[in-house]
C-alpha cells in the first residue's frame, strides 16, 4: 500500500470518527459525510478529491459550533491531505 492510500486511509478513519460522534453538530457530521463520500469514489484523480475534501473542511472547521476535538481532527485530515493536492 502506498504512502498515499495510507494518508487517505487515515483520513477516512478519522471522518468516519467524526460521523459517528452523535456530540458533534449534525451539519459537521454532514460535511464530514460528504467527504468520506469523496475520497471513497474513485472517479477522480487522488489530487482533486484531496482538493475537495480540504475546501469542504475548510470551510466546516470555521463553524463556532465545532467542538474544539473535532476541530483538531480536522486540522489532522487537512494536513493528511495537503501533500496530495500537489499530485495534478
């Protein structure tokens, strides 16, 4: 497996923490969702699925009803993600 299905891997594990957690408002489970959701499919190439998925945390962890954990989290996924947006 390679160091980039690794990252993604990782990522997905810690949206999936995220979706799972009934504390977390509903709309950041919701974007935390959508962003499993693409980095599952395969459609695109891994770099715009990256891209994607760290605009759509982007904007969810400015949210003030983020917890601060989950925040955390995301932060983590975004610099996961970060060295694979650069692979167009």
């Amino acid at each position: 497996m390679s160091e980039d299905e690794q990252a993604v891997k990782h990522a997905i594990f810690l949206l999936n923490q995220i979706v799972n957690d009934t504390s977390i408002p509903r709309n950041i489970r919701r974007a935390a969702n959508e962003s499993v959701d693409l980095l599952e499919t395969g459609e695109d190439s891994i770099a715009s699925r990256a891209i994607s998925v760290i605009m759509t945390l982007e904007d969810t962890s400015q949210d003030p009803n983020c917890p601060s954990y989950a925040r955390t989290k995301i932060f983590k996924i975004q610099s996961l993600l970060a060295p694979l947006k650069d692979q167009i």
